[in-house]
C-alpha cells in the first residue's frame, strides 16, 4: 500500500509538472489584463464616434521592409504617448478590446485613442485592434457557436470602420485542447474571409505561444492568418520554483532558439514574412534563497518594468547569464535571502532580434509599448537593428573620412563560423583588435601590432564558442572603439 500511495505521489508530481511546465498556467498578457480589469473603464477625452479619426496616410512597412509591432496596453495609453517613437514603429496594437461568450465588445479605457490614431496613421503606422479573451469555456463558445461567431465578427468590422483601424489581432488563450487546432485555424480563416471582403487591406494576426506544449497546429495556423505574432517570453514567471529569465535566448529545454527553430520550424521554413518575435519589455522579480542562477524561489513578488530595470541593474550591479544570453542583477535582502530580477536589456533584445533577422521574419514586437517609459536604449536597439541603413561599410566596401579612425560592424553579421572585421587606422599606431564575450572576457586578440595608416580587413573564425553576443573592440594610442556582432549556430 505504501508503494502503491508512493507511486501516486509520482505520477501527482509528474501531472502537476506537466500543468506548470506545460504553460497551462496564465502568461503575462492575461495577468496583467485581470490585474487591471478590477478598475473601471476611464472615458475619452475624444469624439466617441470616432469621428475626428483619420485613415492610415500611407504603410511605412512596406518602405521600411520590416514590422516592428507594439502592444499597447489601455494602462500605459494616458503615460505611453508622450514617448512611442512613430519612426521606429509600424504598428501599435490598441489593447484590449474583451470580447464574451455572446461576441459582443467592449472598448479599452480612454477609447477612442484618437491622438494616437492620428499621429500613427501620418507617420504610416498601422493601428491594430487587439482582441482578448483568457477564458478557454467562453472562447469555445465563440469558435464553435453558429450566432455567437457571426455576432462577433460584425462587431470587430463595425469597431474597424467606425475608428479607422488597419487589422486585427486575436489574443485568445487558455484554449481548450480541443480547439487549438482545426477549430481555431478554421475561425481565423473565416475571419479574415469575412473581414477582407469588406475591408482587403485589413491585416488579420493571432498571438500565438512560444511553444506548442499540445495540440496547436501552428503550420495551419500561420496559414490562416496575414501573421502570427509569436509570444517569445513566460519562459519563467509566477509559477517557477527556480528563478530565471523570461525569454531566454539558449539554456534549458525551451528557448527562443528552441521555439524559432523547432516549435515553428515548418513555418519558420516557408513563410518566415508571416511570422514577428515578440519579445519583453518586462522582467521578472523573486525572493530567493541564494545569489545564485536558478536559486530556489521564496516567493515571487511582480513582474517589473525595464523603465526601473535598467538604472537598478546600474546600482546593484549588472551580470550576464551565458548560457541564457540574458542579463540580471541581485541584492541581499537579509543574512538568509535574496532578491533576483530577470529582465531584457538591449543587448540581450538585439540577440533575438538578430535571429529573427537571420530568419528572414517579418519583423519583431514587443509586450508592451510603454514599459521602457522615457529611456531611449531599446528604441535605439531597433533603430540600429532595422532603420540604419545598410552601407557599402557594411557590405565589407570601406569608405571613410580621412579625418577620422573608423570600426566599420562585422559582415555579415549574425554569421557561423566566419565574419570580417574591417577598420581604417589614419596614422602609424600601436593598434589592437580583440575579442570580448559580453562579460567582458577577453576571447581572442586579432591584432597586436605596429600598423602604418591604410585599410584593414580580418577574418573572425568562431570555432567552437558558442552562440551568442560577442563585442569586438579596436585601440591605438589615441582612438577606441567598439562594436556587438552575435554568433548563430
């Protein structure tokens, strides 16, 4: 009986870890949306009927050739304008439009954004229409009831019209298992048939997990929709008893590695141009018991916001897990305990957005659009990433201002095994050209010689390190200068 009672309390541990690990638990869209749906709807200062809005002036993503796709909770709309950078942006996603089991709507706080609209639409940024529901029984009854479908669709066209808006995207989850499939490929079809003979511009998305823990037909998926935006993150939250990062690039059994390369692999393949990475602008915070990478979790305390992560890494000091490619920082809470908080910084954002690049995806995204607040870090990570444009530089062709010593990036840039580094130096010097992993430790010395002025190309071979961010850097006497480049294996 003791074995038998023994045996049971196995398969219990197995089953509970398969509800954790198997992402049944709720992700950082849905309790964030329940945190705030206990306040009530604040009104608009704008016409209701949205009629002040304008349409879309032109589509900046067509000239930029990438999507940069930007959840903007109703939260963060009143504190989050003053800073969305509509350069840098092609699309924002206006969360949250609720939808119950009878497909009837419910507007955001503050609806109709209508300055957000405006300034969107004549700077060429698409304007979205996010549709939520966390509630896996009432999302059934949407998918599969006859009237109820048919009552939301006419809802999400009339809300399109009426303020103007260039698509949809769906955020359902919880789905029952039985409608991760051909039930919810066949909704997203008929929606975006039922949207487009009225509206062909309109784009239609779904926010899908990173990782298919059952029964999502995620090929099918891709399919049915103009996009799917993958949610890159809940790799670790609330339910872990380990702390660790949210999105990590490698390291355990689920990455962002593991999720582009194996989860989406068939789509990844043959429609990559409908498929953005989102990634997070939020990180994780716990009361540990040691200092350490993966310590056991006391207590999980918030998410937290890279607005704050950002200057408290400064002061408490920022460290670099190698085998996530992600940063953190730490701090004693008392003789026994610890706090950690995980997070995304530029660095560790620009590794993900190097392999969506390197896939060829439509582009990248982010949870949420007003998590970095004033900070310009991130926007700068995604302006370099995907506005700088691409210079004979960066082809490997020198050109540069006889005035001036120059570090020209990498090319090409992610690479395995071989990238080439090329610098111009303009008077006779001592120049060295080395190699960092991202925590500073010294790789590999290239160049430790006398060199007269000129051109200068070498060739980086990676060898056996192994994926992630590097920095390589150029001295002389009087000039330093460094640069990222980031190894995909």
């Amino acid at each position: 009986m003791a074995g038998m009672e023994k045996y049971l309390s196995i398969v219990m541990v197995i089953v509970l870890n398969i509800l954790v690990c198997g992402q049944e638990y709720k992700s950082i869209h849905a309790m964030e949306y329940e945190e705030h749906s206990r306040f009530s709807k604040e009104p608009s200062e704008f016409d209701i009927e949205g009629r002040d809005i304008i349409p879309l002036q032109f589509d900046k993503s067509k000239k930029v050739g990438a999507s940069v796709f930007g959840y903007l909770p109703d939260w963060e709309y009143q504190t989050a304008k003053a800073y969305l950078r509509y350069d840098i942006l092609t699309h924002i996603a206006a969360f949250d439009f609720t939808v119950n089991e009878s497909g009837v709507l419910s507007n955001p706080s503050y609806w109709p954004w209508t300055d957000v609209i405006n300034t969107a639409h004549t700077n060429g940024v698409k304007v979205i229409l996010t549709v939520v529901n966390f509630t896996g029984s009432e999302i059934h009854t949407i998918l599969t009831n006859p009237s109820v479908k048919q009552t939301f669709f006419n809802n999400v066209l009339s809300r399109m019209q009426q303020y103007s808006l260039d698509g949809i995207n769906i955020d359902f989850e919880s789905l029952l298992t039985s409608d991760r499939g051909d039930v919810i490929n066949g909704f997203m079809t008929d929606l975006s048939t039922f949207i487009k003979a009225t509206v062909p511009t309109a784009e239609i998305s779904f926010a899908g997990p990173a990782v298919n823990w059952s029964s999502w037909k995620l090929q099918g998926l891709v399919d049915a929709c103009d996009y799917v935006f993958i949610m890159g993150y809940d790799f670790y939250g609330s339910w872990s008893t380990n702390s660790g990062p949210s999105a990590p690039y490698l390291g355990g059994s689920y990455n962002i590695y593991n999720t582009v390369n194996t989860q989406y692999a068939s789509p990844t393949s043959t429609m990559p141009h409908k498929l953005i990475l989102g990634v997070p602008y939020f990180g994780c915070k716990w009361l540990t018991r040691t200092n350490g990478i993966n310590s056991s979790v006391i207590q999980y305390v918030s998410s937290t916001r890279f607005t704050t992560d950002q200057p408290n890494s400064q002061t408490y000091g920022l460290l670099w897990a190698t085998n996530y490619q992600v940063p953190w920082y730490r701090w004693q809470n008392n003789d026994t305990s610890w706090y950690q908080v995980w997070f995304d910084n530029d660095s560790s954002l620009g590794v993900k957005y190097g392999l969506a690049q390197s896939k060829n995806y439509k582009g990248v995204g982010m949870w949420a659009l007003g998590y970095d607040k004033g900070r310009n870090e991130l926007w700068n990570e995604l302006y370099r990433r995907f506005y700088t444009p691409v210079t004979s530089v960066e082809k490997g062709e020198l050109e540069i201002n006889n005035q001036e010593y120059g570090l020209y990036q990498n090319y090409p840039n992610p690479f395995n095994p071989e990238t080439r580094i090329s610098y111009t130096i303009i008077k006779e010097s001592n120049v060295k050209l080395r190699i960092y992993d991202i925590a500073g430790r010294l790789i590999e010395t290239i160049v430790n010689e006398r060199q007269i002025p000129g051109k200068y190309n070498k060739v980086f071979n990676s060898g056996d390190l192994p994926s992630g961010l590097y920095i390589y850097q150029l001295t002389t006497e009087s000039y330093s200068s460094q640069k990222k480049m980031l190894i995909l294996k």
